[in-house]
C-alpha cells in the first residue's frame, strides 16, 4: 500500500506541474525566459523542500503523520488553485514584467506564490518515507533507491496521462481535481496508518508486497550484505555531493536537448513532448529501483556507473542526426487513422527508449547509489536522502537553465548533448576519488578528450534538422535507401542561408531553387523544422493579411503584427502613408535575427523608423501594454504545434479586443491545410463569441483571413476605394498577386462557413490536440464545408463594392479580372480557387 500511493503521488505531482506550467505561462508568458522563471519556482520550491524535510526527518516522532500532512496540503492547494490563480492574477495586473529584470523579479515572486509551498512539500517523500521505512542502515540504502524509484515511475504515468488524457479531456481545473484527489487519499491513508517506528514491520510488510513477497533484508536480497558500509570521509562526501549536482545538471540538459531533436523529427506538438518526458522519467525510474538490488556495491558502483553512462551518450551521438530519417520511416508505417496515430505513438515511444532509454536508466541510479555510499546512521537517513535530492535538484534547475537558455548563443543541440557526455565524465572523476590516483588521471584525461570533441561535434551535421522530415505524408524514391541517400534527395537544391538553435527553438533560413511559375527562388524561415512564412508559397496570404484590414478599417495608424515570420506583412502595412506606428511580437530571437535576409520582399522593413519589434510572448505583451492598436494582425503557425493554441482561444481574443481602439480591426491567419471542419468551427466559435462581426476572405487556396470587429465594416469599402486611389504603392504590390482592382480584392470574401465546434479556453485546451490529431491523419477542410455559408445574392457584397464605383457598373474585362484574381498561381498550372465557380456566378448576376 505504501509503494502503490507513493506511486499514486509521483503521478499527481506530475500532472501537477504541468498544469500549472501552463497556468503561469498565461501571466508570465510562454517565451523562452517566462519558462526559465517558472522552473526556478518550480525546482527551487522541490530542492527547499527535499532540505527541509530532510532536516525534519531526524526530529520529527511520526514521519508518516508529517507525510500525511504534507500529502494533505498538497491536495487541498490543488483545489484552490484556479482561485488563487485569478486572485493573483487579478492582483498583479499593474505589473510591468518588462523583461529581463522585471520579469525576473516580479515574475519569480508570483510564481513563488502560487507554487512555491505546494513544492516544497513535494520534497517530503523521499526523506520522511526513507526514514520510516528503514528499519536499519543496511536495508535504508534499498528503502530509498524504492521509495525514489516507484514516486518517479508514478511521475511517468502522471506525464503521459495529462499530455495524452488528462488535459484535453478534463482541462486544466478538472486535471487539478484528479491530482488532488490521490493526494487527499494518501494523505488520509497516512494519517490513519500505524506508527512504523511502534509498529517494527511496517517496511518489512511494504517492502514484501512490492518485491513479491521477499523482504528487504531476506538473502540475496537488496539489504543482503554487511550491515553498515564503511563512514565516507569528509571529502568524498563533498565529491559525491558534486555528483549529485552533476547529475541533475545532466538529467535536465539531456532531457532538454532529446525533446527538440524529437520535436525537430516528428514535429513540435505537445505529444512529442510528452513521449521525451514519459520515456526519460520511466527510465529514471527504472534506474533507481535497480539501483536498490546494489546496495552493498560502493564508490566504484557510482563510478562504473558515470562511465557506463558517457559511454551509451558518445555511442548514440553519431546517429542523432538520422533521427529525421527514422522518424519518416516510421511514420510510412501506419496508416493516417485515428488507429494509426496512437500506434504510431507507440512505436515512437518504443523506438526512443531502445535509444535513448540506457543512459537515462543509468542517470536514474546514480542518485540511488551515491545516497548507498554515504548512509552511515539510521537516525539520518532521512536528512541523508534530503541533502543528495536538494543538490540533485539545485543541478536539475541549473542544467535547465543553461541547456535551455544560457548556452544557445555558443552551443548547437548537438554540442550541448555532447557536453552532457563530458558531465558524466566529471562525475565519474569525482566518484574516483577513493578509487587510486591512477583511475582519477585516467578519467579525467577521458572527460578532457570528449570536452575537446564539443566545438568541431565529428560526425554531426546539424543542416539535416533545418527542414523537417514530418511534413512528408509520402514517401520518396530515397526514403528506404539509407540516411545519406535521402537527405541528399530531400535537400536537393536547398540552399541555407541561416540556421540557429536559439533559445526558444531552431531557425533557418532556406532558398529553393527557383521555379518555372514564378520568377524569384522561394526564400523560406523555418522554425523547428516547420515553414512558417515562404515568399513564394505564402506571399499572396501575406500581403492580404496586411492590406485587406488596412483598406477596410477606419484607421490605420497604430498596427501590431503577431508573429514576424518573413516580415513581409510588416513591410506591406509599411506602405500606408498614414501608418505612423507597425509593431510585430515575435517570440523567436533567431527569427528576429533572420530578419534582414528578407529585405527584398519587406521593402527593407527592419530599416523602416515606424516599425519596432517586441521581443516576446504575444499573451504578455497585450496583457502588459497599455497601449491600443488599430489593427492587430494575428498570424500564428498551425494549431498542433505547441503552444499555438493558445492563440485561438477565448482569452486571447478577449485580450485583443481589450487593446483595440474603437473602430479597431483585428485579422486572423487561419490554415485550411492539415485542418478539419471541427478545427476551423471551434476557430470561428471562438472568434464570434468576442467579436460580433466576423467576414472570411480567402487570400489562397490553403488559408484563410477571418476579419473580426465590434462593428460592421462595410461603410468602410467607400473610403476604402479613396484609400486605393490615393496608394501607387499598395496598387502595385497585389498587381504583383494578380490583384488589379479592389473589386477583384474584396470579392475574395465569400460567406462565414456554417461550421461550429466547442470554444477554446486554456482551461480546456482541447483544439492543439485535435488539429495534431488531424495532422497527421491528412484530415482538411472540404470545399463543400467551407462553402457552407449562406449564399450571397445580386444584392450581395461584391454588387454594393461595384455600387461604389462611378459609373455604377462594371466592364467585362474587369470582371474576367476578378475572376482572373480567383486563382492559386503556385503550383506549375494555375489551380482555381475553391470559391471561383461562386465568384463567378456573383460577376455574372451583376454583369446581367
């Protein structure tokens, strides 16, 4: 029962912190500096915790009492939080959180409230448990390596059932309840549960029913040995400290760095990132139940141990950037069904603890097995295993830090794993100090070797993460050849021109080779392996995200662009005369500094004085400003990658609409592709339930612009006829687009699709996982779903913008104009677009 709710608390500790990670992330942020923050409140509250309660444990009478109010407080801060949450939130909404040091200092304090006693009383398990269960010193070094072990096995099931159940169908409150419930229940089981010191048995008894019936101290078992090791000196305590830190360095930097080589192989969304974080905390929990059954082993344990690791992380290295390959192999496997999908996750699960499963396990002991060789006395056993968790922990919050944040700007991913590898090394060194001067020198020379091996990285090439393998649904003639054969066909022709593994991700910059339809060589930024802005494949899309709601609002004055992307849209707002002020927010540094490769499509728009860059998350910024806008253009990526979501849902919008002016005009980019019915209803759901007035306009083939405001726009289309007139600039940009006339600009509305779906909140954030889902089911939007809308008579829209014209009519050549404006000229024929056949029957109403 003891080793079934451990487990059961792992688990809601898990659910836990993602819940509130993305909680925070709603009033710090999601940036790369936001998430630096949080886990600094995060891991500083679990190592304080691992401190105090250690203390704690040799003075406390009844460690299963103060467990179980620990347990207790831990549940019922749960079902307070989403209150507390507002109160703080509400509270703190004269806060500036101006990065870098407001939001260091101001942010750290909110996020010290809100989980900082929660995790410091996580940190009571391993050092209460421990002492309880430890009946003497010979068998404490099996108790905790089990109670560490099953609490982060519950943690694997605590990560995989919130990314894959818990969060998209209960939502954030309800995964709260779920979490707080396990912790009332072992809370209320350790309240009413004997003493184990009066008792005498109580370890024997949990210990049995978790080994199968054997005790800890039976033959051959974990407690089998000597009764007590040898007292480590002074220094070799330190040492093995220092390996603790290590360690949590290690666990954290190599987590980071798997998860963006997954996510750069099959895509960022929050199921990548659920399979690295499942995979490596099973395995570390695996590592420290088999570190239990060695107790008797010594320093030499924890040596061979750090060894064993470095040299599974220098042997996996060289295949690293072959994972897109594999990871397309993989995808060919299963058929795009819903049946498909979760077996495909499976697989990819399977397929990454055969890889990167070895030296996770052996991470997972190494803390086991220095708290083996340092117990000495059963009354502090319990202190013990606080002080090895805090430094552990301390290692894990720095490791996160630097892998994620600091050590991007002079290390790729795969230097950084590398340097994972000299970390292990070092620990090793550290752990030879009772071993002999010669195996010192000898591991020291080693860690010396692999850290010179960091700066050239031999045998990897980080071009074969710039463009991502995930965006094939077929394969190629190369794709079951070799890695080689392959990138050499995926990447034919692909210049890069710009490539980073920045804090919040990875940026390139790639030019195609040029096309027979279009005159230029596509130039595209791609973030994590995803295009996001093309100057071929997206330039009309682009272009009418700025002037559509330029011509048709009251003012343009003040414009704030949402994700920078190519910056064309930036540059094209930058063409209105009467534009005194363009802002784009762009989360991404690297994107930021790819910028002026794109000048030729921008007009030079990083040059331009009216335009200014903020640099980070889009929730802050609104939140934070008190500025208003008179448009805001919102073009996020596609729905499945994480943390986009949030950009389509109900608070979002309602900041927006907070931060326009009266008459404002807000536009949002939505992607046709890889997007179903349900995806693009739960949108315009969402949209219409803050802003009254909603017009869609098809701006190509694959996407949309859905037009939002308070008011209806149409008065606007008589100043807007002026506006053109009065604009050479904007006049010969979309001639550039086939667009020759406003009418043939406006007459790409066509009416809101008659699709609904349930309303994105971030407390149920439920759209991210349907859109991955849909993703890679290949599911889209058909014709006759988006064309579902009310149709539109003679007296219809594009008759009054004909109404506007002078001579009250429109000539044939005009017409076949419009008409002519009707279609998608990217592929090698010219494709109509899916509203031309009713354009056209709109043209010839009027005509008639």
């Amino acid at each position: 029962m003891v080793c079934a709710l451990v487990f059961a608390t792992g688990a809601a500790a898990m659910m836990d912190q993602i819940v509130w990670q993305r909680y925070l992330a709603r009033l710090l942020g999601g940036d790369a500096s936001a998430t630096a923050v949080v886990l600094a409140a995060f891991l500083g509250g679990l190592s304080l915790g691992y401190r105090a309660f250690g203390r704690l444990a040799q003075r406390v009478r009844n460690p299963y009492k103060a467990y179980a109010l620990a347990e207790g407080f831990i549940g019922l801060w749960c079902l307070a939080f989403p209150a507390l949450f507002a109160a703080v939130e509400q509270a703190s909404a004269g806060l500036s959180l101006t990065p870098p040091w407001g939001l260091a200092l101001q942010g750290l304090a909110l996020a010290a409230v809100l989980v900082g006693p929660p995790t410091v009383c996580m940190g009571a398990t391993a050092p209460l448990l421990t002492q309880a269960l430890s009946r003497d010193v010979a068998t404490s070094g099996a108790v905790h390596a089990r109670v560490y072990g099953v609490n982060t096995a519950g943690a694997f099931l605590g990560a995989v059932a919130a990314g894959y159940v818990a969060v998209p169908e209960l939502g954030l409150p309800g995964t709260l309840v779920l979490a707080a419930s396990l912790n009332l229940l072992a809370a209320a089981w350790f309240a009413l549960a004997r003493d184990p010191v009066q008792a005498g048995t109580a370890a024997s008894v949990a210990a049995s029913a978790s080994s199968g019936g054997r005790s800890l101290d039976e033959e051959g078992g974990p407690g089998a040995g000597p009764p007590s090791p040898s007292s480590p000196g002074r220094g070799l305590g330190f040492a093995l400290m220092g390996l603790a830190f290590l360690n949590g360095f290690q666990s954290m930097g190599l987590e980071n760095v798997l998860v963006r080589f997954v996510a750069l192989s099959s895509g960022g969304s929050a199921y990548a990132f659920t399979m690295v974080v499942g995979m490596f905390v099973l395995a570390i929990a695996a590592g420290a139940l088999l570190a239990g059954r060695f107790a008797r082993l010594g320093t030499r344990a924890v040596w061979l141990n750090q060894m064993a690791i470095a040299a599974l992380l220098l042997l996996l290295f060289p295949s690293l950037d072959t994972w897109p390959y594999w990871a397309h192999r993989l995808r060919l496997l299963f058929a795009p069904d819903l049946a498909g999908f979760w077996a495909c996750q499976a697989a990819g699960f399977a397929a990454l603890s055969l890889a990167a499963g070895g030296p996770a396990l052996l991470i997972g002991a190494a803390v086991p097995l220095v708290f083996n060789r340092l117990r000495s006395d059963l009354a502090t056993v319990g202190s013990l295993s606080g002080r090895i968790l805090c430094a552990n922990t301390v290692g894990n919050l720095t490791g996160s830090l630097a892998a994620g944040i600091l050590l991007h700007p002079l290390l790729n991913n795969g230097q950084i794993y590398l340097l994972c590898a000299v970390l292990s090394l070092a620990g090793a060194w550290l752990a030879a100090r009772e071993l002999g001067p010669r195996t010192r020198l000898t591991t020291g020379l080693a860690a010396l070797a692999a850290l010179a091996l960091i700066p050239a990285a031999p045998g990897y090439d980080a071009q074969r993460f710039m463009m991502g393998t995930f965006r094939l649904q077929m394969p190629l003639a190369s794709s079951c050849v070799s890695p080689k054969t392959f990138f050499d066909e995926f990447h034919d022709g692909v210049e890069r021109l710009f490539q980073e593994d920045g804090p919040e991700g990875t940026a390139s910059v790639l030019r195609a080779p040029r096309q027979i339809w279009h005159s230029e060589q596509p130039l595209a930024v791609f973030v994590n392996g995803k295009s996001d802005s093309s100057t071929v494949a997206d330039m009309s899309t682009l272009r009418l995200l700025a002037h559509i709601p330029a011509l048709l609002a009251p003012s343009r004055g003040r414009s704030l662009v949402i994700g920078l992307g190519t910056g064309v849209t930036s540059g094209e707002l930058a063409r209105y005369a009467d534009a005194s002020s363009i802002e784009t927010a762009e989360i991404s540094s690297s994107v930021i500094k790819a910028l002026p490769l794109f000048a030729a499509f921008t007009g030079g728009v990083h040059r331009e004085p009216r335009h200014r860059l903020l640099h980070g998350d889009a929730f802050r910024i609104l939140a934070r400003s008190a500025d208003q806008w008179d448009l805001i253009v919102s073009e996020p990526s596609n729905p499945w990658v994480l943390g986009v979501d949030a950009l389509f849902s109900r608070e979002f919008y309602r900041l927006a609409d907070q931060c326009l002016a009266p008459g404002g005009v807000f536009a949002q980019w939505v992607h046709v592709h890889d997007a179903s019915a349900q995806v693009l209803g739960t949108v315009i759901s969402t949209l219409r339930e803050r802003f009254p007035c909603v017009r869609v306009f098809m701006t190509q083939a694959n996407d949309l612009l859905l037009l939002a405001s308070r008011e209806d726009l149409a008065p606007g289309v008589t100043a807007a006829g002026a506006l053109w007139a009065a604009s050479p600039g904007v006049r010969a940009s979309l001639a550039e687009a086939g667009i020759c006339s406003l009418e043939a600009l406006l007459g790409r509305e066509f009416p809101l699709p008659a699709l609904t779906g349930p309303v994105q909140t971030l407390d149920k954030p439920m759209l991210h996982y349907i859109a991955g889902r849909n993703y890679f089911m290949g599911a889209r939007v058909s014709e006759r779903q988006l064309l579902s809308g009310a149709p539109l008579n003679a007296q219809g829209l594009l008759e009054r913008y004909v109404s506007i014209r002078p001579e009250g009519r429109l000539e044939r050549a005009e017409a076949s104009a419009i008409l002519s404006s009707a279609v998608d000229r990217r592929g090698e024929e010219a494709t109509p677009l899916p509203l031309e056949k009713q354009l056209e029957e709109r043209l010839e109403t009027i005509m008639r």
